[in-house]
C-alpha cells in the first residue's frame, strides 16, 4: 500500500475499530440470502428446465438468455444453455451505518460463478464513504480489493486481509447497487418521517439515493412519498422528473385514466415515456417497445402497427437491419403497407436478396453510363509505336484491370458515371489484353498513371503518356 497521512490512518484505526464493535445489522445474513436467491440460473436442456435455486424440473418455451419464473419457489431467473461452461457475476450491495454524527456507506461486491453445475458466492467490502448529516461526501477510502489494471477498476476476491487508504484516483466513482433496506427507517426517520425512502429502498433494486434522498430529505418535498405511498416505487426513484406542479398530465405526460394501469405495473420512466407516446395499455407491448430505441421506435411508428410489430416478434437487435431492409423495399417499389413486405419471414434474406438487386440495378445503370461516355472518349484513342491507349468500356474492364493490376480502379465505375473522372488503359498494341498502365484524366488532364501495384511509371511510359495528355486531351 502506498504512505497514507497520518491523520488518514488514525481516521481508518478508528472507523476500523467502530464498525468491529457494532458488527453488521442482525438482518445482514437475511438481506445476503435474497440477494443470492436472485442471481441463481435455470439450465435448459431442450425443452427441460432445472431451477438450480429450488431444484425443480418443468417444462416451458422460453429461451437462453430470458428471465423465467420457477412455478415451484417462484423465483424471477435467468435462462442458461446446458452447455454452458463459464458464468459469473458481480453486482454492489450498500449497507448505511451510523457513524458518530455522520454515516458510512459500506459497499460490498457479491460475486456469483457457476461451474459444475453449481452456483458459487463470494462477497468483499471494497469502499467504504463517510457522509456527513447534510449527506455530503468527507471521506472515501478503498480497500486492497480494489485493483487497477491498466486504467480498469476491478474488485479482487483473492486477498486474505483487508486494507484501507484513502481513494486517490483522478476519476470519480458513481457507485450503484442494492441497498440493504432493513434499517433505512431508524436511519432517516428524523431527517423525514413522511419520506417513506426505506418502503423505496425495499422496492427498488438499484435505488437512486443521491436524488432520492435529496428531494425527500435535504428539500423534504412530498414527492417520493406519493409515489411510493401509490407504488410507483420506479417512478418515486425518478422522483427528480415528477417534482413540478401542475395537472397530473402536466406531471405524467398523459391523463389520470392510465394511473391504475401504472400502478399495477409498477411502470418505469422509460415506459412511461412509451406509454405517453402510443396510449395503449398493454404492458407487454410497452416492455417490448422500451428495448428499441427511442429515435428506431420512431421510425418504426411511421411504418408500423404496434400490434402488428408487437406479433411479428421484430428482434430489437436486428432494428438496423429491418430499417435497411423497408428502405431498400421502397427503392425497388414494393408495397411496404403490404403486411407481405412489411413483416418478411426470412428478414435477414430478403434484406440480403433485395440489396443485390438494388446493386444489380445500381450496376445497370453505371455500367451503360461508362458505355455511353466510352463512345464519346474513344474519340481519345491514342497509338504510338507499340503502344495504344484506350478509354475504358464497361464496369467489367475495370474489374479486370483492378485485378490485374491489383489496384481499386474497379471502385471508379460511380466516378466515371457522374462525370467526376475518366479512366483510361495503356496497353502493349500486340497484347491488348494484358494491363500495363492504369491512367486517371480529370479536366483533360493526367492526375494519375500506375502501372501494377500502384506503383511509378517508367520514363519512355512517361513520355508516351505525356504525348498523348498535350496532342489528344489538349486539343479537345
């Protein structure tokens, strides 16, 4: 560890010494044991699932990587494949303690792997933050647990004592987690004993405490407490949005008739949002609309009937795709109003099937431009002793000469089709086939000339070119 102050290290002995005292609350272990429950995995195996919290066995069609309920001990779990060979994860639990007339936050990092089938726990204390009684920062100390690894905080499992210093690093840390909630009411009771933040705090699984306890128990406004006492507790920890006065559409952004429909569905600001937008009172809808984004559910909206979409079971990962795929449909004329366009069954092939042809088309068109401006340029055809130069004639002679030289002349055909550049080949008069030097006119003028690899021109090629550039290209 590196030299701490000695007024630092007298402070970390004495809180060291404080919190060995009073131990940890009587319901830590409790609060430990709901928190584990949480991050055990149900193994499907075919259509075979297996509860590894309950040991239960059942049936159902839900996929790797959802959340499913376990009809037997009813816990909200996450879906892993029976092959499955490394799992872990790591989540932040805040216990608040007294600490003479301030507090400390305790953060704790609970570790989960899963290997032989088995779950495993680990948890460390790695920060520990003394707030004062206006809950302002004074003090932050972190833990040997704590690791930085090439500019990457990361918390260690593996150290067999615990170590304190005060945190030094030039970035701040916004600490996030679970709050054990058992003792929020003798903690704050007195700040504000309308505040209801420890019925929040037991309700919410990452409490938003800087702006929660702000608003109810620096400013001791009313607003958690409505929303909490409604059991809007993931709107209360939002309470920052819904503090202003007004009607309750001026609040919500939509009439009171939807408030039972958010209070039964405990909604969220971000379905909120959705809510407000489609005015449809389905929850399932709004949950599966609030994983695109915000700008995509837009474009969406303009094409799309939300039920319609909702059954189509549109990916939201593959939203860019789907996007491309109705502008391309558009490009090709088909009816996008038609549920056949609209709602392809194969997204990922139709999008693939209808950009080759728009780059069919795109190529047509291109290729019978050059074809058309190769008559007006052969007029440029230019022999000399034994070589000849020759406009190029079609997306396929770019193509050849491309590989044949190896070069990305074949990426000129747009140029050439919008009048941006014009690209002729020098050959050998005896072997018109065979490239020799790639040459790019722009204005009447040589800007380039390479022979294979992109590299110079010899000096007679030079020459030559040179002669062609001032008796042909000048005098047009």
């Amino acid at each position: 560890m590196a030299y701490i102050k000695k007024a630092d290290r007298e402070q970390i002995e004495q809180l060291n010494e404080y919190l060995n005292i009073i131990g940890m609350p009587g319901r830590w272990n409790t609060f430990l044991q709901e928190e584990k429950r949480k991050e055990y995995l149900i193994i499907k195996s075919k259509n075979e699932y297996h509860c590894l919290f309950c040991n239960n066995k059942f049936q159902s069609n839900a996929k790797v990587n959802e959340y499913i309920e376990c009809p037997k001990c009813k816990s909200h779990l996450l879906i892993k494949s029976d092959r499955l060979t490394k799992y872990e994860a790591k989540k932040d639990l805040i216990l608040i303690q007294k600490y003479a007339d301030s507090y400390v936050f305790r953060t704790f990092e609970l570790y989960t792997w899963f290997s032989n089938n088995k779950m495993s726990f680990d948890i460390v204390e790695w920060a520990r933050e003394i707030i004062d009684k206006d809950l302002n920062t004074t003090k932050f100390y972190i833990s040997n647990n704590l690791k930085n690894n090439m500019g990457c905080l990361t918390v260690s499992h593996y150290e067999k004592t615990t170590l304190w210093k005060p945190y030094c690093y030039n970035w701040l840390l916004n600490i996030t987690g679970r709050y054990y909630y058992y003792n929020f009411k003798e903690l704050f009771y007195e700040y504000n004993k309308y505040s209801m933040i420890w019925d929040l705090a037991k309700n919410v699984e990452i409490l938003n405490f800087n702006d929660v306890a702000r608003d109810c128990l620096k400013l001791k406004k009313n607003t958690v407490e409505l929303l909490t006492k409604s059991k809007l507790y993931n709107l209360a920890n939002h309470c920052e949005k819904y503090s202003k006065k007004g009607s309750f559409e001026d609040i919500f952004g939509i009439d009171k008739s939807y408030l039972n429909f958010m209070i039964d569905n405990n909604i969220t600001s971000d379905e909120l949002k959705i809510l407000s937008k489609i005015k449809i009172k389905n929850i399932d809808l709004i949950r599966y609309l609030d994983r695109f984004g915000y700008y995509e559910l837009d474009n969406l909206l303009k094409h799309c009937n939300l039920l319609d979409l909702y059954k189509y079971k549109l990916n939201p990962k593959k939203i860019h795709i789907y996007l491309d795929y109705l502008e391309l449909a558009q490009k090709l004329g088909f009816d996008i109003t038609n549920k056949k366009y609209l709602y392809p069954k194969n997204l990922k092939q139709k999008h693939d099937q209808y950009m080759n042809q728009i780059e069919i088309n795109k190529n047509k068109i291109i290729n019978n431009k050059i074809k058309s401006k190769y008559k007006k340029l052969i007029k440029n055809k230019f022999e000399y002793k034994k070589y000849i130069i020759v406009p190029a004639d079609s997306i396929q002679s770019l193509i050849n000469e491309s590989s044949q030289q190896n070069n990305c002349v074949k990426t000129y055909a747009e140029r050439i089709a919008k009048n941006e550049c014009d690209i002729y080949f020098m050959r050998y008069i005896d072997s018109l086939d065979k490239s020799l030097v790639t040459i790019e006119v722009k204005n009447n003028k040589v800007v380039q000339q390479r022979i294979k690899n992109n590299m110079d021109t010899n000096t007679e090629q030079k020459k030559i070119i040179k002669l062609w550039e001032n008796k042909v290209l000048n005098c047009n």
